[in-house]
C-alpha cells in the first residue's frame, strides 16, 4: 500500500535531495495521519460514550491530539521548504526540525496526561464492583480496538519507511508516537478483556503504565529532536561518504579537519582541508580543489568549501625527525591524530610544526596538552621547539 501511496501521491519519488519531492512526502505522510487518526477518534468517542468505557473515550481524544501532531508536520514540512531570503540566507528547512521537537513535547504532555487521569479513574473506581459489558458491547469494543491497533501498526511503519527515505525526524518522532498509540490501545484491550472475564478492574493500573512509558519516549524524542538544533556529531556512514570521494582524486594526499552544519536534511555546508603536494603546479591544484567542490555539490548535494594544505614530502629531514617525533606522541592517550607536521630547521633550534586533534574525552585544556607535549619533545632533543595548533574532533573521524 506504502508504494501505491508513492505512486499515486510522489510526482520524482527517487529524487529524494529535491526540496520539493521532501514536502511532497511529508504531505503524503501528514495527511495520512490527519485522516487515519481523526477516523480512528471518531469511532473511539462513538463507542466510548455510548457504551461508558472511559479508557477508550481517552484513548479517542489521544488520536485526536495525533491528528494534530499531523497538522503540526504539515506546516512544518511547508514553512521548511519556503527559499532563502535576506533574514534566512541559508533557507528554513531547520523548521522541519522545530516541528518534530513540539511533536515530541506532545508526546511527553500526553503521557503525562494519561498517567493523571489514569490515577483519577484509580480513585473513582476504587471499592466499586466492575459493571461487565453484555455480549454485544463487548464484541463491538473489542473490535473497534483491534481495528484501531491494526490502523496504527500501518501508521507507524508508514511513517518509519517515509521517515528514514527523506531523513526526516519529524516523521521518526510520528512513528514513534504510532507505536505508543499502539501499546496504549492493546493495554486498554488487555485489560478490557481482563476486567470483562474476571469481573476485576485493571483499566486504570495500565493505562498508568503505558503513560510512565510514553511520557520516557516523549523524553527520549524531545533529546534526539533537539540535537541537530543544538549541533550534533555528522553521521560517520556520511562522513565516510565523503572523505573517500575526496581521497578517490589523484594529486589528494589526505585529508582532515572536516566540519559539517546542517540546515535542515537536504542543506548542508561543509569544509576540509586537503593535503596537496607543494611542488605541484599551484594553478593545476587549484583547479583540482574546484572540481572536487563541484563534484561533491552534484553528487553528495553538499556546499563544500575546502581549504588547499600544500605538503612537503620527501624531504629527508623531515621525514627523519618526524620517524624520530611521532612514535613518542603516539603513544599520548588523548591525541586522537597528528597532522599538518612540517619543520624548520635554523641555526639554533629546529621548529616542529603540527596540528593535534584531541580526544573529546581529554580532561586537560589546551595549556596543559601544549606544556605536555612540550615536554615530550623537548626531552628527544632539547634543540626542537614545538609549535602546535589543538584542534578538536568534529566528525570523530579524521
């Protein structure tokens, strides 16, 4: 059905970067769940009311909350694709994570609400004998649940495959938010079953329990929604993707310092640095550098800016101090990778020179790492001098 849906509704649905096909799918999927969901709170409310089955009547309002969890995706998936504009150069699709953090936070009030009424419908209940449903009502409830289940295990994997295909966490955190509905519904099915068998009340200690598990999810989302706002570590698969591009051209020696900024899942900057031999025609490299940003741009869709490092190599010198130096920093425990190295040699001292990424992990601050490896160097040969810049690991990967 998922792929009917695409057929029908997705106009390029493999142009997944197009900004265009993305809002084409969060359409797809938000207006998805407006309709399945307003559906799904139609028939809970009828049946909850006319057969007084609390639980389900709120369970009914959570599916309305749903569809206007969906109603939120939608304009988020609108607003995030408007252009760039003076205020906004870099565009909005960062809205598209906005909306999936108050999807999240929603999510946390609901469970909260839950587990409210669920103590409230504790109290009421208490010392009170359970009415048992006649054969009719039974079956009627029973079977609007397992529709109602049914309808939201499709609805959480449609909005996982739709999710994970445009990258969007807005539609994660829906699918996510599916499953809870479908946890709370089969408690409110088990313990329809339970009570209606054993004449025993159990509706509210459930629905209790899933609210305590929601409101855990809720809080597990609003993290994970949060983080590219905040700045989050690029993915390494990604990373990986593009590093290999970069080593694949002839004349790159290696690479590193790569630093990625998101704004939003299909507008992404980038910059490295790539080492080059300095004997090679300036003019040939720079051309090479500007091919690989273009290549990068049509192929990964990423806006790569990259620095050109000119390397000596070859030079016997500096190849045997760096054999002499390099073991010695190694064996440092927050030195994630040394690059850059290069050296002067003067009449009265010998100028190492190198950047150091450090571990994130490191205690020390950057006075403490400079005396350190100072100190190493120095006690190799007290005519080196260590002249270093500390960088920090941004993809935790080069």
């Amino acid at each position: 059905m998922t792929k009917l849906l695409i057929k029908l509704f997705i106009k390029n649905p493999n142009k997944i970067d197009d900004s265009n096909t993305r809002k084409a799918y969060g359409n797809l999927a938000s207006f998805f769940g407006i309709i399945s969901n307003i559906l799904i709170c139609i028939l809970k409310l009828v049946f909850g009311l006319i057969f007084n089955v609390i639980s389900l009547v709120a369970d009914g309002v959570n599916n309305l909350t749903d569809a206007g969890n969906s109603i939120v995706s939608l304009v988020g998936f609108k607003l995030s694709n408007k252009p760039a504009d003076k205020d906004h150069p870099f565009g909005h699709a960062r809205i598209e994570y906005i909306s999936g953090f108050i999807v999240s936070i929603i999510i946390v009030i609901l469970g909260l609400q839950l587990v409210i009424s669920s103590i409230q419908d504790i109290i009421t209940n208490f010392n009170i004998p359970y009415e048992q449903m006649n054969q009719k009502e039974y079956i009627i409830t029973l079977s609007i649940l397992l529709v109602a289940i049914i309808i939201k295990i499709y609805q959480c994997i449609f909005y996982t495959k739709i999710g994970k295909k445009i990258s969007s966490l807005t539609l994660i955190a829906a699918s996510k938010d599916s499953r809870n509905d479908v946890i709370a519904t089969t408690s409110v099915l088990i313990g329809l079953i339970i009570s209606n068998t054993f004449n025993f009340y159990i509706d509210g200690y459930l629905s209790a329990l899933v609210g305590l598990f929601i409101i855990y999810s809720g809080f597990s989302l609003v993290k994970e929604t949060s983080n590219p706002l905040i700045g989050e570590r690029i993915n390494q698969d990604f990373v990986k993707k593009i590093t290999n591009k970069i080593l694949s051209y002839d004349g790159v020696l290696g690479v590193h310092d790569l630093q990625v900024h998101e704004y939003g899942p299909s507008n992404i900057f980038a910059s490295i640095h790539v080492e080059v031999n300095a004997h090679n025609d300036i003019l040939k490299t720079h051309d090479l550098i500007d091919n690989i940003e273009k290549d990068i741009l049509n192929d990964l869709n990423v806006n790569m800016t990259i620095h050109m490092d000119p390397v000596v190599i070859n030079d016997p010198y500096t190849e045997e101090v760096k054999k002499e130096v390099i073991p010695y920093l190694n064996k440092v425990s927050y030195i994630h990778n040394i690059h850059d190295f290069r050296v002067i040699k003067g009449p009265t001292h010998t100028n190492i020179i190198f950047d150091v990424v450090i571990k994130d992990d490191t205690k020390k601050n950057n006075d403490e790492i400079k005396k350190e490896l100072k100190a190493i160097v120095k006690a190799i040969n007290p005519n080196y001098e260590l002249v270093i810049t500390i960088d920090h690991d941004y993809s935790n990967y080069l």
